[in-house]
C-alpha cells in the first residue's frame, strides 16, 4: 500500500498518542457529557429508610386496624404501630417502626377510623410494597466507576448519592485552523477566485456538542510565516485540527510548517477514500504536549477524518476508553461496485434497514454529505455486492457526535 498505514493502525498511532486530561471538579448537574476521572461511591444510601412503594395502609398483625396516623414522604409518623394498629402511608413515606408491609388503599376499606381488607382481599405478605433501606445503592458502594459517560441517569445517580460534584476529565483546548489562498471568513463577501472557509466551522460544528467551542483561526494563506503565526496561535492548545495544504501539491505546506514550528511527523496518508492525505504529528514545548491532525481540504475528507480520527481523539482525551464510533449492518438497496486498495467511506443515504449511496462521491461534494445520513465502509480490496446484501454503517445523522 505505498506508505498508506490502514485505518486501525492509524488510529491506534493516534490514541498512542492522545493527550489524557486531568480531573476537574465540576457540578454535577452540570457534568453531562463528561467521563469520570475516578470511581463514585456512595455518600448515603437509598433509601436511607425502609419506604412505601404505593399509597395506603402501613399495618401491624392481621387487622381489622385502628388508624393512628400517617407518614408522608418528607414527614414520617415518628413512632412505632403496634398489632392491630395501621398508619395512612403515602408513596416514597417512611415505614414506621412496627409494620413491615402495605395494604394498598384500593384493597383497603376505612369506616369509622378502623381499616379491614376490602372483600375477597388476602393480608399482603411480609414486605409487600415495601422499599427495603440501601436496595438502590448503599453507603460506601461504587455506583459510578472511572471513564463512565456522565448522561442525564448517571448525574441523578450521582446527585442521589449525596454528590454536589464530581471529578471529570477536563475538556481538551482544541484551535481549528482554516488554511488556502483561496479562502473568505465572511461567506457573502466571495470573488470569482475564492470560496467560504466552510471546513472549519464544519468541523467545530462536529466536535462543539463534545467539547464545546474549538478555536478558529484563519483562514490562513498559504505561505509559511502565515501557517507559523497561525499555528502560534494555537500554541496552548492541546489538540490542533487543520485543515487543507495536506496534500503533495506545490502550495501544501501544512507539513513543512509543521516541522518549522518543532512538531514531529508520527503519519502521513493512510488508505481511506477520501481522506488519504491526513497527517498527524505532535509537538512538545514548554512542558506542552499538541497533538496535530491535519486534515486533507477537501470537505468530505474533512468531514470524514474528523469522523474518524479528530473525535474519537477527543473522546479518548476526556476519558472514553471504547472511542470509536460503533458500525451497524444494513442491508444494500443496491449493488455496490468493487473496491481498490483503500478502505471506501461512501456517503450513504439509510432508511434504518437499507441503505443507497448518495448520487456523486466526489470529495468535494456538499450537497451530497449534507443529504447523507450515514457513511457506508467499503473495506479496501471488496468485490462488488448485491442488492440485498449487508454492509456495515456508521450513522452520521446526529452530525457524527456520539458513538451510536
Ligand atoms: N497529485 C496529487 N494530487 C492530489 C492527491 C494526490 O495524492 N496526488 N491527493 C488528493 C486528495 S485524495 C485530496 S483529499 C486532496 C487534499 O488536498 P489538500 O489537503 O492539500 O487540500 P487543498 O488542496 O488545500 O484543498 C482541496 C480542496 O478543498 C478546498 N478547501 C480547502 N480548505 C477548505 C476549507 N477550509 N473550507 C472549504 N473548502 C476548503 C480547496 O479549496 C480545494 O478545492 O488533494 C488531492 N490532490
Ligand atoms: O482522499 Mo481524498 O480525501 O480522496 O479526496
């Protein structure tokens, strides 16, 4: 394959290399998200107290029973039921001491402030309805555990176990930087000769709902003391995307500004279509270590690296240990051709069970990656499949942000 690494030996050289982020304490309604940077355990247990599943009677012995008081969820009864007694009881109230069990008010009649079983109703056995302390979780037990993906069940669990914050990993510092002649910041005001910069806001659109905002520098012409003040400009960050000047033209210049800055090559090109011309280098200054993907310009391969390479770095830096984004298989609605020597990322268009190709596979194509909503892997060397059968994709809909 010419020097081209294949895609998994090209990630695992990047994650090799992927910068792990410290622990910061932050809030923990505010930690969705982020990965643990250490196990949670309980500082209470749920229930702290034995509690009521449902609405109605907590009784002693085997009735009738004499109605002497109620516990409300926030307001327990404070003393103990004796046989032969019952207390009103409420969902999420404490037992009283004394009863071991709940008759539930629609089994239950009350007259003249004593409860029997309605009719054709049997005692409810021990525990009936009854939440034991600590089922849920108990003080002192690990109910979270380092690289955990903090979502909206995981913060209630958190906040339940008596955590106001937590410690997570904290959020790369990631510059993205727009480099070409031929490039305009502001889309409406473009000449004949040029086109919007439209890759580096694509890019901080996919990693913004991981990370929050990138950096955007540029764009940046195409020379070398522009890359290099360009670049210095990101020089306190931890991750560096660029984007264009990746390539073997006369004005790709991405790599040797690379080297002028101090950063070494760990790859160039690996064999994926689009997307071959990707680098990844690294630079350590000042204690600092950058980890640098430059992306190839055209924007499918832009898009389609940063799928495959720029977020599954971000997540493995925040903590994730499984960053890769999962494939699932689909059947073809069409045959699909046969492939060369690098590994085919198509733009595919996917009802949840077949999945087409879009219409033009061009790299530069926008219209057709923004009519996708999903990337068909077409393994390097394939023969040609049928209509009917499977291929695997990876859903690109939720603008290629999470792991599905
Ligand atoms: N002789 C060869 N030529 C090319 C090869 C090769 O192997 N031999 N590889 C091709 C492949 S594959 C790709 S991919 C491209 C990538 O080239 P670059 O990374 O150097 O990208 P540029 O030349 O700078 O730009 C390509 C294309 O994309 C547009 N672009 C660039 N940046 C942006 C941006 N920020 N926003 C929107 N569009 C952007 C740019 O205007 C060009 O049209 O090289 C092939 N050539
Ligand atoms: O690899 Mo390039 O990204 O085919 O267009």
């Amino acid at each position: 394959m010419s020097g081209m690494l294949t895609l998994p030996e090209a990630q695992a050289q990047l994650f090799a290399l992927a910068p792990k982020m410290p622990g910061t304490h932050v809030e923990t309604h505010l930690a969705s998200g982020r990965y643990l940077a250490k196990d949670i355990a309980a500082l209470r247990s749920q229930p702290s107290a034995d509690l009521s599943a449902m609405d109605g009677y907590a009784i002693s012995g085997a009735g009738p029973w004499k109605l002497i008081g109620e516990s409300r969820a926030g307001a327990p009864f404070g003393a103990a039921v004796k046989d032969g007694q019952c207390i009103r009881i409420s969902t999420g109230a404490q037992m009283p001491e004394g009863s071991d069990r709940v008759l539930i008010q629609e089994n239950a009649e009350l007259a003249a402030n004593f409860v029997e079983l309605a009719k054709g109703e049997v005692l409810p056995e021990p525990a009936r309805h009854v939440r034991s302390a600590g089922f849920d979780f108990a003080i002192g037990q690990v109910i979270l555990t380092s690289g955990t993906l903090m979502g909206p069940a995981q913060i209630a669990l958190a906040l339940a176990a008596g955590h106001h914050a937590i410690l997570v990993h904290r959020i790369p510092r990631i510059a993205v930087i727009d480099s070409g002649d031929e490039l305009v910041r502001l889309p409406a005001k473009v000449e004949a000769h040029q086109i919007p910069a439209s890759n580096g806001m694509m890019i901080n659109a996919m990693l913004r709902p991981l990370a929050g905002d990138a950096a955007l520098i540029g764009p940046v012409p195409d020379n070398l003391d522009a890359l290099a003040h360009g670049l210095d400009q990101a020089s306190d960050c931890d991750i560096i995307i660029t984007s264009g000047g990746a390539s073997v033209g006369d004005h790709d210049l991405v790599q040797q500004a690379l080297r002028n800055w101090g950063a070494e090559l760990t790859f160039w090109k690996v064999a994926i279509k689009p997307g071959k011309p990707l680098m990844i280098a690294t630079r350590q200054h000042d204690g600092r270590k950058t980890v640098i993907l430059g992306l190839p310009g055209n924007p499918v391969s832009s898009f389609v690296t940063c799928f495959l390479f720029a977020l599954p770095l971000i997540r493995a830096a925040m903590g994730n240990a499984n960053p890769l984004p999962n494939a699932q298989n689909i059947i073809a609605a069409v045959d699909l051709p046969a492939t060369g020597n690098r590994r085919e990322f198509l733009r595919g268009i996917s009802d949840g069970d077949t999945v087409r190709p879009a219409a033009i596979q061009d790299s530069s194509a926008l219209m057709a990656l923004a009519q996708a909503n999903c990337l068909i892997d077409r393994p390097a060397g394939s023969p040609a499949i049928k209509a009917g059968d499977r291929v695997a994709v990876y859903n690109i809909d939720n603008g290629a942000i999470q792991p599905i």
